[in-house]
C-alpha cells in the first residue's frame, strides 16, 4: 500500500510539472517576494517630504538631524532654498516642503520665554492627505526637544535665579533626566517583542499576500483535479474514494506551494523562526487543502468553481489582514483559512482554533462526498 501511494505521489508530481500553469504559479510568489524585499532597502516612503535646512542655524541643523537618523516611513529631499522646495512641491516631485526660517533658535527661544506654542516651520502642500497629516506630526516631535529644552534652560535661569549656569551644564542636567525612547512597547500576544521584526511599510503586507496566492494554489489544485475529473483520468477510481484521491492530489500540489511559501517569506524579510514557521505552515497546508476540497463538493462543476474565485479574492483580501485589519465581520473571517495563518504566527491560539475549522472542514467534505454518491 505504502509503495503504491508513493508511486502515485510520483506520477501526480511528473504531471504537475509538466503544467506551465502550476509552474508560474510557484515562480511568481519568489520572485515578487524578492522584489519586495529588494524594494524595501530602496529609499522610499509613504510621502515625498522637501527639506530646506538653513545652513548655521543650530536648532534647525538639529531638528533636522532628528528627522534623518534612524527609519521613517518618510523620503527627504534636500533643497538648497524656500523657491526650490515650493518648485519641487508645485511640479510633484515632492508632497509637501518643510520650510525653516534663518532665525528659527531665536523663534524657539522667544516663544519658549512666553510659554507659547506657535508655528515656527513653514509647510506648503498641494493637498493634505493622512500621510502628510503623519508627517506633520513627525515634524512635531522632532521640534518639541528643542522647544523642551528652551522653556527648561529659561525656567531655570530666569524662575530659579541659577544664570550663573552655563548651557553644557544645563544640557548635561537635562539630558541626565531626560525620557528617552518610546513610552510605550509593543509586544506580540506570545512575548514576542515587536522590534524583532524591523519590517518597512513595503514589507509588511507581504505575509497576507503570500498567504491569499498559497489559498488560490489549494483552489487551483481542486480545479485540476475537476477538470482532470471530467476528462475521465480518475475513471478507474470508485467514485466513494474520489475524496481521499482528491486530497492525495492536493497534498502534492500544496507541499511544493508550502516550500515556495517558506522560501518567499524568508527572500522578502518577514521570516520568524523555523519552529513556528513550519508548524503554521503545515495546519495552514491541512486547512487550505480541505477548505479547497469542501467549495470543489459544493460546486461541482469547474465553471461554478471558477465564477466563486473573484468574489472569494475580494473578501478575503477586505476581510484578512493584509492590508487593512477590520474589528468587524468576524463571521466572515472565521471561513477564511488566512484569516487564522496571519493571526497564528504571533498567537497559538489561533493555530488551535485552525486545527480545529480543518477537522471541521475534513469532516464537512465527508459528508457531502456521502450525499453525492447517494444521489449519483
């Protein structure tokens, strides 16, 4: 019996690779995942941001520092004056400019003396957006450090009567009390810290990409299996173990979509770690398999399975999170097997409740395999 299977296995697999179909279906998810992760060392940002910087300006040269150092989901340009940067925006090489002013330490200073909170950066923009609503408030946090520091460097020598105190020594106590960082710390439901995964805004919605072209794969590979079904290639095969047939030639589409999956999640930068990867891979392989095989018993026809794929992308790519993650419809997430793989990576408790939708899905296909050979 064993070697019957794997002599099956084989020949399942010969014909699949003679498929152009099933072979650019496997090319096109590594090769959009290296592109996606050879995109993401790229400059590049949600918004295209002209920065004119005056040159021997102390605050402005480090506010501008602010904005440079580290990650941004923002792209810099550097302009050389204000008429460039406004060209820049009105031509639509860039989104909006940011403006600072010569004299933008004293502005700082007057404004921290008055305990006033004014505009000291000029913005012009053709239209505002969110992403430049975000900008807007990266320009804020990096100017409330400098404007932090005045209203303490004047509190102290004006209301403590300590004028005495030079600016190293005043900035030496500040940086000494300082907050530094984040306030807050983001930290996945199974401990896993978020930095660990430094993902770009590129980069991050390319897992529940992966995940929808892995579901299609299962679909396709039912449609193969309909198709191959009408032409009379199972014929020989009693029609009351055509599901266990089906579900063998599934599985060997599925395990070279699942190895393609790995290797395009590691290509693109997503990747975690070995253990969890393969073990979400492989309830989510079970679970695609028999969700594929329980809408090719509902079908039944090739025709009816292909008309339910289009409307099928498009709730799952509105209802998983792979661009956008909604807090309704939970009904209609919990049919869809992406749905419990992207939340899986990070909670265990989904890979159970994925099990446990398989078995349900496994034994919903038995049932319909029975009621059709009933009416057959």
């Amino acid at each position: 019996m064993l070697e019957q299977i794997f002599i099956r296995v084989l020949l399942l697999q010969k014909r699949l690779f003679k498929r152009y179909g099933f072979l650019f279906m496997l090319v096109l998810a590594p090769l959009l995942a290296a592109g996606v992760g050879r995109l993401s060392g790229e400059p590049a940002g949600i918004a295209t941001i002209a920065l004119c910087v005056p040159r021997g300006d102390a605050a402005a040269e480090e506010i501008s520092e602010r904005l440079l150092d580290g990650g941004s989901v923002l792209r810099y340009l550097s302009c050389v004056d204000e008429r460039e940067a406004r060209l820049m925006v009105e031509s639509g090489e860039a989104d909006a400019a940011w403006i600072f002013s010569e004299d933008l330490s004293e502005q700082i200073e007057e404004l921290a003396e008055r305990r006033r909170v004014r505009p000291v950066v000029t913005v012009v923009e053709r239209k505002d957006s969110v992403a430049l609503t975000l900008g807007r408030e990266i320009l804020s946090s990096a100017i409330y450090p400098s404007f932090s520091y005045a209203v303490y460097a004047g509190y102290v020598r004006d209301e403590l009567g300590l004028a005495q105190m030079t600016d190293g020594e005043l900035r030496q106590v500040y940086d000494r009390v300082a907050v530094e960082g984040s306030l807050f710390q983001m930290v996945y439901s199974d401990g896993t810290p978020g930095e660990t995964e430094d993902f770009t805004y590129v980069q991050a919605p390319l897992r529940g990409i992966l995940a929808v072209w892995f579901t299609f794969a299962g679909l396709a590979a039912a449609l193969y299996f309909m198709r191959d079904e009408e032409r009379g290639v199972y014929g020989r095969i009693p029609v009351t173990r055509r599901l266990s047939t089906a579900y063998l030639a599934g599985a060997v589409f599925l395990v070279d979509a699942v190895a393609v999956l790995l290797l395009s999640c590691k290509l693109a930068g997503v990747f975690t770690d070995w253990k969890r990867e393969v073990i979400s891979c492989a309830v989510f392989t079970a679970c695609v398999l028999a969700f594929s095989n329980v809408l090719r018993l509902l079908c039944r026809t090739p025709r009816r399975m292909s008309g339910l794929l289009l409307p099928l992308l498009a709730a799952t790519l509105a209802l998983c999170p792979v661009f956008l993650n909604l807090q309704h419809f939970r009904a209609g997430k919990l049919l869809l097997p992406p749905w419990y793989y992207l939340q899986s990576i990070h909670n265990t408790r989904y890979l159970y409740e994925m099990a446990v939708y398989t078995v349900i899905l496994v034994l919903t296909s038995a049932v319909l395999q029975r009621l059709q050979c009933r009416t057959a």
